[in-house]
C-alpha cells in the first residue's frame, strides 16, 4: 500500500472540493431561479467549457479505454472520437436549443412538443439511464483507489462516493463548475509529466519496446487506430451512434449548456472543451497499450493493471498529480450524473406532479436528498458491474429516439402519439436485443444496441409523421414566437 500517495490524493481533493465549494457557497444566490441546479444560468465560458469536457471524461474515458484497449489497441480511441463528435453536435445544436428555451429539464422541453405523457416517460427513463452512468463511475472511483491501497474496489466507492457527493452537495451547479476548471488544468499536467516518465521507464527511453511487443507477437493491428472493417462497424461508427444521439440529448451534459451565461457561451465552449475531452484519448491508449505489455502488470488483468503500473513505475509525485487528477476527473462525472437524475426527480416528479407550488428552496432540498440516496446506492452495487464500456453502450441506447424526438419536434412535426409509440419501440427493441436470443436467432449478433434503436426511431417515427395529424414543428410555432417575442 502506498500510504503517501494515497494521503496526497485525499488531501488534494479534499482542499479542492471543500475549498472551492465553501468559496462558491459564500457567493451562492440561494434564492434566485435555478441557483443549485443551474448556477442561476451565469457560468462564464472557461467554466462551462471545463464541465462539457470533464462530465463525459469519467470512468469510461479513463479505466474504460484502458479495458478497450487490451483487447483492440490503439482502435479504443475511437470512443474518445466519439464525443469530440457529440461535443460539436451539442455545442452547435442541442445545447443551444435547450439554452434559448430556458428549460430547467430534457423532459420539460419535450413536454412543450409532445405533453406530460411523454415528459414522465422520458423523466423516468432518462434518470434510469443516468443514474446506470453513475453506478459505472462508482466503479471506477473504486477502481482508481483500489490500484493505490490495496482495498476492495467496493471499499474505494464508499471512500470516492463520500467526496463525490460534497463534489456537488454544498452549491450545486456552480460548484461543480468551478472545480471541473481548477481540475481540467491539473489533469492535463499530470497526463503530459506521466507519459514523459513512463517513457523514461520503458527499455531505451521511449515506446519502442511496445510496439515492438505487438508487432513481434503478430498483433501489429493493435496499433492500428482504423483497425479492421469489423471494428469500424460494429465499435467505432456503432460509438459515434450511440454517443452523439445519447448524450446528444442527456440531461447529463445539457445541464451545463442551460447553465451557460448565453448561447455564444456554448459556442466558443466548443473551441475549449473538445481537445481538452478528445486528446485525452491519446494518453489513455498510450498507457493501456504499455501496461499489457510489461508482465508483472499484465498478470493483474484489464480493469487494474494500467493504474497500478501508473502507481508503481511513476515518480511519487507525478503519480499523485496523474491519479488525483484521474479521481477528480470521474468525481466530476460521479457529481454530473448525481445531480442531474436527481434535478429531472426534483423537476418533472416532485414538482411537476406532487407539489405544483414548491418553491425554490423546497426544489433545491430535495435535490439535495436525492443527491444522497442515488449515490448512496451506487456505492453499495458498485463492485458487482459488468465492464465498463459495454454497459455504458448498453445504457447510451435508450436516449437516441429521445434526441430524434427532439429534432423532429422542434423542426418538423409534433404528435404525442409518435412520440410515445417511437419510444415503446425502441426500447422494447433494445430490452429484446440485450436479454433475448433475438440478434443471433436472425445473424445480427454482433449489431450494437446503438443501430438497432436508431432504425427502429427512424422507420417508426418517420413512418407516422408522414401519415398525417400532428402540429408544427415548435420552433414554428405560435406558442414558440409568442414567447420570443416577449423575450
């Protein structure tokens, strides 16, 4: 057990967490609109380009490509292409759909198209899925300080969940914002330093010997990021899918774009938030593709090895600000996906169908609760989850009839009746396609969850859409250019 690194990492987080959010809860507008889940909609640019970046940069970016990597190499990296994909689709479209609107929810805005029959369903299932992320990062916070202590990867989420929880619990939004940018800094330092010192480590100073290793051992495809046509298929396009029309749409990354200080905001974010997000996956490829290579970490296996070779080879130093820039990475996930299920049940269950006439304080408390119980049980089911990416690709498929709902409604057509009838489909679909023999019964085994929704949303979306009925597209629409007016 490495005592000294392990109390450096919980120091530094502490100061930071505790530090920052008792800065930011001096400063905190308890009673303005918004003021704990959306930062009174006032996060300056540098903060909301840190958020974007850092609350899709968790688990499945770090210990997740580690995991990928031992099996398809450098082709891993194609989940980080992904979002630098999703980032410029929200920056240029979703996000600032959801900023000029003003809603506080996803579901809220979809209840403007299509009523509150499809806003409880997409609340329920869009919690379901966020809080499925949060387990995963639970995970992977377990993960990171198990590689330092030696415990269980159970007894590290109750340690990580603890100060995921105060990461979000004191002021919210804003919170959670300022200290993404101090740890977005610290993160790129420790990674740029440890890829430097690994080198140094490695026979010759440099990573020849690893490529070397795969290129003697006939895997020279596991330096090939392109890959073959398979993986391009069935992993790389099949991300890009499942990523872009999640995510694209999730309160999970659009609770920072409603909490931007405008829509030009969202859009220079952009410039900011997809090289900080993107080139991550470079470092992460680079260390999951040494740690196969060196015996005495290869024998831990994919979901440790890469982390312990990091603990072990690494000057003490550059590996606590390396690992406590990694823990603060996934905290900043662990917060995001909290706090963003917990707003949805705030919003569109407690407020939207229990208390009409809650008032702000009583919104924020509980929040705050649910904060603390979907964390809660996080923690406890942490250790018994499947690996990480193919759970999270899993979950990213039940939002992608969410996102085309959202552009066919804003641009198109509106029927709640569509609406509804795409979603059941959908994730009937997907249930099948998971649990059921169904893929391998028709030859389709290896199609990702991503395509199979994504058809379905299209042909039975589009399908009824052109049948007839239905009203204009919201942003044609009477209600729409009422309100802007106004505005």
């Amino acid at each position: 057990m490495r005592y000294g690194i392990l109390a450096a990492v919980i120091i530094y987080e502490i100061v930071t967490i505790f530090g920052i959010g008792w800065w930011v809860s001096r400063n905190h507008k308890k009673d303005e609109a918004g003021a704990f889940a959306l930062a009174g909609r006032d996060l300056p640019l540098g903060v909301v380009a840190a958020t974007m970046a850092l609350t899709v940069l968790g688990t499945a970016h770090i210990l997740g490509v580690f995991e990928m990597t031992w099996f398809m190499g450098a082709s891993a990296i194609w989940f980080s292409i992904a979002h630098v994909v999703l980032l410029v689709v929200v920056c240029l479209s979703t996000g600032l759909w959801v900023r000029r609107l003003e809603v506080t929810t996803v579901p809220e805005l979809l209840e403007r198209m299509y009523g509150k029959g499809t806003r409880l369903l997409v609340s329920c299932v869009m919690a379901a899925v966020i809080w499925g992320i949060l387990t995963l990062e639970t995970q992977g916070i377990g993960i990171v300080l198990s590689s330092m202590t030696g415990w269980s990867i159970k007894n590290g989420a109750i340690v990580g969940g603890i100060l995921g929880i105060f990461y979000v619990i004191m002021a919210g939004m804003k919170e959670v914002g300022w200290i993404n940018l101090v740890n977005a800094v610290i993160m790129y330092i420790g990674l740029v330093l440890a890829t430097v010192f690994l080198a140094f480590k490695l026979p010759g100073g440099n990573f020849d010997t690893v490529a070397n290793f795969y290129t003697d051992a006939g895997e020279g495809f596991m330096l090939n990021i392109v890959g073959s046509t398979e993986i391009l298929i069935t992993f790389a396009l099949a991300n890009i899918v499942s990523v872009t029309f999640c995510q694209g749409i999730s309160q999970m990354l659009l609770q920072t774009c409603m909490s931007a200080k405008s829509e030009q905001t969202i859009k220079k974010a952009l410039w900011i938030a997809a090289p900080v997000n993107g080139l991550f996956g470079v470092f992460a490829v680079v260390i999951g593709l040494t740690a196969r290579t060196l015996p005495e970490f290869s024998a831990l296996g994919p979901k440790v090895a890469a982390t312990t070779m990091l603990v072990e080879l690494l000057p003490g130093w550059v590996c606590v600000v390396l690992l406590a820039s990694f823990l603060a990475a996934i905290l900043s996930t662990f917060a995001m996906t909290s706090l963003t299920p917990a707003t949805i049940f705030a919003v569109d269950i407690y407020k939207n169908l229990f208390n009409p006439n809650a008032t702000e304080q009583e919104v924020t408390k509980v929040t705050r609760i649910a904060i603390i119980i979907l964390s809660v049980i996080a923690m406890a089911i942490a250790a018994f989850l499947p690996p990480i990416l193919s759970a999270i690709n899993w979950l990213f498929a039940w939002l992608v009839p969410v996102f085309w709902l959202v552009v066919f409604g804003l641009f198109w057509k509106r029927s709640a009746k569509t609406a509804i009838a795409t979603l059941l489909a959908s994730w009937i679909i997907n249930s099948l396609w998971s649990f059921t023999p169904l893929p391998a019964a028709i030859n389709m085994a290896d199609i990702p969850n991503g395509y199979v929704t994504l058809v379905v949303t299209f042909v039975v979306a589009v399908i009824m859409n052109l049948g007839g009925g239905g009203k204009p597209a919201y942003f044609k629409s009477e209600e729409y250019l009422l309100t802007k007016k106004i505005g």
